[in-house]
C-alpha cells in the first residue's frame, strides 16, 4: 500500500512539473514585452515598440493576410506570432548587428531550449512550423514572413507620420520582400495612408 501511494505522489508531481514548466515559458515570453525592435534606433527612436507588440500586430495581419490568400489562416498566424519568441533570451538584433554575426545558430539553439521541457504536443507543433517557417516552401510560411514586413512597414509609417522621418528609409528595401498579392496591395495603400485618420472617424468631435 505504501508502495502504490509512493507512485501516485509521484505522478502528481511530474503532472504538477507539466504546468510549472508551462508558466514558466509563458513568463519567458512575457519578456518580450520589455525587449525593444532596436532597428527603429537608427531612425532617432529612443522608445520605439516591444518585440511583444510586434508579434501580437504580426499574427493579426498574418491572420487576415491568409484570408486574402486563401491559406490556412491558424497555421500562419501561428507562424508569424511565435517567430521571434528565441528573442526573449537574445534579444533584438537591429540589421547592423546582423551583418556582421550571423545569430541564426544561436536563434535555432535558443528555441530547441525553450521548448524542451515543455508537453510533447506542444513541443511537435512548436517545432514543425518553425521549420515550415524558416524553409518559405508552404504558402502559409510565406503569407506569415509577408506580414512580418508588412507589419514593419506599417510601423514606420506611423512613426513617420509622428514626426520620425527618418524611419522612411525603411520603405527603399523592405517592400522588395514582400510576395504575395495582398500584402503587396496593402503596402499600396500604406505609402499614402494617415495612420492617424482611422481614430479620427471614431471620436465624434464637438462643434
């Protein structure tokens, strides 16, 4: 008897490992929040947004970007929300810094190590579009690399348009990284987009 109660003490304990393991990877990812896109630097930008802001901006249009195209809208906005997750540990690395260290070694390192402890299941789909992502063979993977782009573009535009012009030097390059149809269409439109006309025609403005 003493030896059945031994191995269901046991079993709570790897069951209760499972979610601790869990928190603590939602905690780490919680750091994105404090790691800054240090790219926007170059650019005269002191504050500029959180890694975590940019992904959570990134799954949206990855999301609406794959109804455009047709694709399979979950996967690719799974994509394009866990693509910097390795950042929580290395932090940003502006293109400057990339140019003369190569960090992805390090980026694959760093994500084989955040998802080791965490539930098998977890841990396999983690893993398959993460390399669906980094291969860009499925339209998926391409669709979520468009709307990581679109999503800087769009950012520089509304810094931009915040007195930032600097951060115009960011339109020369990055649309030439953009695929597909939509995303293409859409940076159209944000060459001569307010970014601040949306709120406008919310807020009803007295007389």
């Amino acid at each position: 008897m003493k030896s059945q109660g031994k191995k269901k003490s046991t079993k709570k304990k790897k069951a209760n490992n499972t979610y601790v393991n869990a928190l603590n990877f939602f905690a780490e990812a919680g750091l994105l929040k404090h790691v800054k896109r240090s790219g926007w630097w170059v650019a005269g930008i002191k504050d500029p947004e959180s890694v975590a802001e940019h992904s959570f901006r990134c799954a949206i249009i990855a999301y609406y970007l794959a109804h455009l195209e047709c694709v399979d809208a979950s996967r690719t906005m799974l994509m394009a929300l866990f693509n910097d997750i390795h950042e929580a540990r290395i932090n940003d690395l502006h293109k400057m810094g990339h140019y003369y260290i190569d960090f992805r070694d390090a980026e694959k390192k760093v994500f084989a190590d955040q998802i080791y402890r965490l539930d098998p299941s977890v841990q396999k789909d983690m893993t398959h579009f993460r390399k669906e992502y980094e291969a860009q063979k499925t339209k998926e993977s391409i669709v979520a690399r468009d709307a990581d782009v679109l999503e800087c573009l769009l950012q520089a535009k509304e810094y931009v348009d915040n007195g930032y012009t600097k951060a115009k030097k960011f339109f020369q390059k990055a649309p030439d990284f953009l695929h597909t149809v939509s995303a293409k269409k859409i940076w159209k439109e944000v060459k001569t987009w307010d970014s601040g006309s949306w709120w406008e025609e919310v807020v009803k403005f007295e007389r």
